[in-house]
C-alpha cells in the first residue's frame, strides 16, 4: 500500500484545500494529514488561526479522501513523522517548492501546483471589509 503524507494548516478550509487533498490521493493508496496546531501557527504568523486545531483536525478528516489525520507540533518534525507512518511520498503545494527537499532519504518529495485566486487570507479580508 502505497502512503502519501501531506501537511498544512487548513483555516478556513476551502476549494483549493479540497483540490491538494484529492490530488495527493491520488498519487497512493492511503493518504495521512499533518495538521498544524495552534501553537506552530502562532509561532510561524504570529496569530491564531481562526478555527481551532480540534476543528481543523474534524474538518480535515471529514473529507472523503483523507484517511488518517494528526497534528503537526513543529515544521523541523517532518522527517520523523514520514519515518513514523512510513510514508512513500510527502506532498506539499508549491508554495513550498524545494523547502522540503531534503526530506527526499525519506520519501519522495513532490509539490503540486496551488490552485489560482483563493486563499484563506484573501477569504478573511474579504469578511473583513462586508459592510454588515
Ligand atoms: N493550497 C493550495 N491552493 C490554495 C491554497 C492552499 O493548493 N489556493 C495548499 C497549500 O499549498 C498547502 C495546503 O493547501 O499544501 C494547506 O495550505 P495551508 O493551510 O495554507 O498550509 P500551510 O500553512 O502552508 O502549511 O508544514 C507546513 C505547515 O503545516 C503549513
């Protein structure tokens, strides 16, 4: 069985999360999410997002093709938790092209394009200016 593991935050989830998702189940059989918590979010933005981790996690793993969630505590983990899960390939979207390419003695590394014009941040400015 061929295990694909993939990390992200996934505030605010949105199509483009959906896409990553489906896209890198498609790359196995089994596909493992690294959640970031709170703190590695506060520590990385220096805010909280704005679901907490446990309503992330739900969200996260409520989605069809995800079949195993967890929290991801710090982004220097990574090579442990691929070792862990004995993950053949670790997804990232592109965003992160070429961060994580060390991680190659552990699995192979691949980014997949983001999906164009949608972002959680752009989503909470949005919110931010209706005029309610
Ligand atoms: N994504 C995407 N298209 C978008 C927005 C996000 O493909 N329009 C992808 C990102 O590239 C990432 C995943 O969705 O692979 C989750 O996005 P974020 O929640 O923004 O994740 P991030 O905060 O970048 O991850 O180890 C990494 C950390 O967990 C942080």
């Amino acid at each position: 069985m061929k295990k694909v593991v993939t990390f992200g935050t996934f505030d605010v989830f949105h199509v483009g999360h959906v896409n990553i998702l489906e896209r890198a189940h498609e790359l196995g059989d089994y596909l493992i999410v690294g959640v970031s918590s709170d703190a590695l979010n506060f520590s990385k933005k220096g805010r909280y997002p704005i679901f907490s981790q446990e309503q992330r996690l739900r969200m996260v793993n409520a989605i069809h093709c995800v079949d195993e969630v967890f929290v991801e505590e710090s982004l220097e983990l990574k090579g442990e938790y691929l070792q862990q899960f004995n993950a053949d390939v670790l997804v990232m979207g592109d965003d992160w092209e070429g961060k994580f390419d060390h991680f190659s003695k552990y699995a192979e590394v691949k980014y997949l394009p983001r999906t164009k014009d949608i972002s959680t941040s752009e989503i909470i400015d949005t919110i931010r200016k209706l005029d309610m």
